[in-house]
C-alpha cells in the first residue's frame, strides 16, 4: 500500500511531495521539498527505511541550500546507536528510536503512529533533529499530547515552543498552524 501526499511549507515558501510505502515489515519513505526558505533556493530529498512500528532504521536526506549541497546518511541499530555509512559513530544520539527533519512535517507522523496515545496522555522523549538551513545535526527533546480528536500537542524547548497539530485518520498532519497545510492526500 502506498499513500502520496503534498504539503504546503507555510513559514517558508516549500512544497513537499512525499510517497509513503508500506512493505511487509518495513515502511519506507521517499520525498522531495522544494521552495524558498530564508531567502534562499533550497531543495531537498529524503528517504527512510523505518520498522513496521514507526521507528527509524535508515536515513538518506540530500539537500541544496542556494549553492551549497551537503548530505546525511544515518542508520540505527536495534540498540539505539547511530552511526553513518562511513562506519562514523554518533554516541551522543545513542537511544533516539525517531526523527524530527526541519522542512517537514512528515516527521511528526513517526511518534504519533508509533506512541498510539490516548487522548489526554503524553508521552517526552530524545530523538534526532536534523536542521537542514544549519545543516547540522542535534539530539532534540519533545514531547507529544494527545488532545481530543486527531490533535496532539507538540512541545519542544521544554515547553518554549508548542502548537496543536491536527492529523488526519492515519496520523499524518493536515495542518501544523503556520507552518504546513496538506495539501492533496491520495
């Protein structure tokens, strides 16, 4: 089974198309954004190899800031260690079982497909950020409620950054006010 879909980046002038596959025991991913963001071009592909319960096995993500192109390669162990393709070791994001990927917010669906809250439980957690206009990357602190309906609410910073992100039946985010709006699933 596949679902496409299309998001609109709000606070920066993005489109992103993005594929979802579901394979047997594995679902992977392959997307692509592309816009305007910090008055730059930025263009970006990403593909995840994650387990049939939402948590990261494998991360490509390629992106071209105006003219500068950088690349990560990432993959996690069933332990929790990430290291790169290169046979780097990443110790610090050791534990982090998801992914947070600035530009998207296909990211989102990773926790809340795999938590499962119900509604008025929340759940904190370490994962991996990927900051793609500082090409860098961070272990990164959040945490997810689930509020009534399909909204949770998202906090980052220890609560300095919050917004309720509305979902649709299978998780994915159809608007993350002022940053994306889905535009189109199929």
């Amino acid at each position: 089974m596949q679902k496409s879909i299309v998001w609109k980046g709000l606070a920066n002038d993005t489109e992103e198309h993005c594929a979802v596959n579901f394979l047997g025991e594995e679902i992977i991913v392959r997307s692509e954004i592309e816009g305007w963001a910090s008055h730059k071009a930025v263009y970006a592909e990403y593909v995840l190899h994650l387990t049939k319960g939402w948590e990261v096995l494998k991360a490509d993500i390629e992106f071209h800031i105006g003219d500068h192109q950088h690349s990560w390669h990432l993959q996690c162990d069933d332990r929790g260690n990430w290291k790169d393709t290169l046979g780097k070791a990443y110790p610090e994001l050791q534990g982090c079982r998801f992914l947070d990927i600035s530009l998207t917010p296909f990211t989102n669906s990773l926790p809340i497909n795999a938590l499962q809250l119900s509604e008025g439980s929340s759940a904190e957690f370490d994962l991996v950020y990927f900051d793609i206009l500082e090409n860098n990357i961070r272990r990164d602190r959040q945490k997810y409620t689930r509020m009534p309906g399909n909204v949770y609410r998202f906090e980052n910073g220890g609560g300095y950054f919050t917004a309720d992100i509305i979902v649709d039946a299978d998780g994915f985010v159809t608007n993350y006010p002022n940053l994306f709006k889905m535009l189109k699933p199929r």
